[in-house]
C-alpha cells in the first residue's frame, strides 16, 4: 500500500477516534443533563454541555443564563459576563441576569460595568436590596463618591450593625465634600471601633473639611497616640500643622512620617517646601527632586522645585519643572505665571506677555466659577435610578 494511502487512513482513523467522545456529548447535550451535572456540583462538565446546548440552538437564552451561572461557579467572571450578556441581547427581560452580570463585573472589578447593569437589574426590582447595596459599592470603586454615597446610604439605615458598608459610606460622603455626613459616619463608627487610628484620621479630615481645625488636629493626635506607626499618620497631622503655619511642629511629623517610609513623596516635598520657606534652598532641593522621583505626577513638588531654580537662576532645569506642573493641571494659574517670569528673565518679552494674558484668563474663569457655585443652590449630584 502507498506510503501516502496508510497517512491519509491514519489521520482519518485518528479523527474518528477523537470525534467520538464529541458525537456522545452530543447526544447528551440536554439542559436536564447539565441540571444533573449541576446537582453534583460538576461545574465545568455542565459547562459543557450548555455549550453543547446553544451551538445546537444559539437563540437559547435561558441556556446561555444558566451556563453564565455555571461559569461564575468556576470563578471565570469574564466568560460569565459574556454569557449573561448574549442572554440579556436574546431576552432582556430575563429575571435576574442584570443583578447576575453586575455581580460578575464588579468581582473583576469593573465597577461601571457593574454600576451599568446593576442599575438595569434595580430599575426591574426597586426593593432588590442586594441589587442596591452592589449598585453603592460599584459606584464607590468607580470613584463616584456622591453617587456611592446615595445608593449607600439606605443601605446603612437598613443595616446599622454593618460596619464594612458604613466606613464605605462615610470615605465616600468625605470625597463628595459631605462633610456633615461623614463626620456623623465617622462618630458611629468611633463609637463602635474608639481605638481605630484610621478613622480618626479620616474624622480629622472630616473636621477640618467643616473648618473645624482645632477638633481636626485633635483627631490627628489621638490617632497618633493609639498607633504611633500607622502610615500617614504624621504626615496628616504634620500638612494640618504646615496649613496653620506650625512649620516646627510640621517639621517634626513629616520627619516620622519619613522615619517610617523614606519614600513618602508627600512628606518629602513639605518638608522641602518647609526648607525653602526658611530660605535653605540647599537643604530643599534634595527633598523635592527626590519626592518627585518617586511621583513624576507630583505637581506641589514641581512648583517649589521652578521656584528655588528661578531664584537660583538656574533656568535650565527651571523650565522643564513649570512645564511639567502645567501638564499636570494646565487650568491652574501659579505655574503659567512661573513661565511667565522666566521668558521675562530670559528675555523673551513676547512670551511673557502671553503667559501673563494667560493668566489673567485662567484667574477670571477661576472667579467666575466660583460665584456661580455660591449663587446655585445647593444639589447631590443624581442619576435616574
């Protein structure tokens, strides 16, 4: 027999026997199968078979629902999203897949997704307490703290006893500026934890947000005193100190801030910025180069590092440092006008008078945003629930 003939009989005999095991699932592939595999909790060979079922009938909802919930058993949230999600384009009004695809997009921490359809699975069910709570929590991981904030918050009422969901509340009513709210937050949980550094911290930065600086200080020193190693501890009480203009006392917090983390760029460049308003350039610069070797995007650092290279007229390394601040926040002022003097020093009169113009600019719309936010009234940021 040809040497060609005994391949191609080869390969067909191997085909066949690795089409077989295919062809039997085949026969099997029926939801009551994978419902059998379920109760004994075989997870992936229900998988499989509900694979089976929608290449059979791609148009099975239900079958892609309950493969997603298999999927997610597994813990592969991804495949499950994408279940959920061709259920949801086959039957949108399918009962609970929203509550189950937001669920699996925020455990992979997708959190808009999740706030996405988890406003779909409340706006099906408006009592769906799990829907909410999730809805709060996605919100908050997304970083929108006055949405967080408002879903959450019924939820705390609900469950008063649940800690977790009420520091949540209280870090996202401090984000979103509710200062009243967090610092009624932040005493409930004083209450139930008085040794807890960290929420004294975060009290503190309640206070101070209500302009409360001597009670804010307050907060910073107990926190201290109950964990004298906690991170950023000193440097909290060391910037309320540098904001009242306690510069030793500032001066000794940062310096146990940086006792316990060398690279604390934020204790790093206060200190310098303390150094270079006591007119020790020379003790400032190192502070604040490297504060910004550990955080390129630290623009407090930038500032104070143009302002001691302007002083110093080293305008080689000033320039780079203002145009890194404006990168940063290109809408602020200080940093124009810092570019503003050193085409003026450098000569470049033209230049200047740009930067200057810019300024002005910047300064207005600063001034005109200011008053319209003290003659609007007072609203939460909302979104149709």
């Amino acid at each position: 027999m040809p040497v060609a003939r005994i391949v191609i009989r080869t390969l067909q005999a191997m085909m066949a026997a690795l089409l077989l095991p295919v062809l039997v699932l085949g026969q099997a592939s029926s939801p009551s199968d994978a419902q059998a595999l379920e109760q004994q909790q075989k997870w992936d060979e229900a998988v499989q078979v509900w694979r089976a079922v929608v290449a059979r009938d791609p148009n099975d909802a239900g079958a892609f629902a309950a493969m997603g919930i298999d999927l997610a058993r597994l813990q592969n949230y991804g495949a499950a999203a994408a279940a959920y999600r061709r259920a949801l384009r086959l039957a949108p009004s399918l009962p609970g897949i929203q509550l189950n695809l937001g669920l699996a997009e925020f455990k992979q921490g997708h959190f808009s997704a999740a706030a996405a359809a988890l406003r779909g699975a409340l706006a099906a069910d408006r009592k769906n307490e799990q829907a909410q709570t999730l809805l709060g929590m996605s919100y908050y991981g997304a970083k929108k703290f006055d949405l967080a904030s408002e879903y959450l918050e019924p939820v705390v009422k609900a469950d008063p006893s649940n800690p977790e969901l009420r520091q949540m509340l209280a870090q996202s009513c401090l984000n979103a500026k509710k200062a009243t709210c967090a610092v009624e937050q932040f005493r409930i949980l004083l209450q139930q934890s008085p040794d807890s550094a960290p929420t004294h911290v975060l009290m503190g930065q309640a206070l101070d947000a209500l302009g409360k600086t001597p009670e804010a200080i307050s907060e910073f020193e107990t926190a201290a005193k109950i964990s004298p190693n906690e991170p950023n501890i000193h440097f909290a009480m060391g910037y309320m100190y540098w904001r009242a203009e306690r510069y030793e006392d500032a001066r000794k917090e940062f310096e146990q801030e940086l006792a316990l983390d060398p690279n604390h760029e934020q204790a790093l460049a206060y200190l310098g910025d303390i150094e270079w308003k006591n007119d020790h350039p020379d003790a400032a610069l190192p502070l604040l180069q490297k504060a910004v070797r550990v955080n390129k995007d630290y623009r407090f650092a930038y500032l104070d590092l143009a302002a001691i290279y302007l002083a110093q007229r080293n305008y080689k390394e000033a320039e780079p440092a203002i145009c890194q601040a404006i990168k940063l926040e290109p809408a602020q002022p200080d940093a124009h006008y810092q570019l503003a003097q050193l085409y003026r020093l450098t000569g470049r009169k033209a230049e200047a008078g740009k930067e200057l113009e810019k300024v002005r600019e910047l300064r207005q719309k600063a001034d005109q945003s200011d008053a319209s936010k003290k003659a609007a009234p007072d609203s939460n940021t909302s979104e149709n629930k």
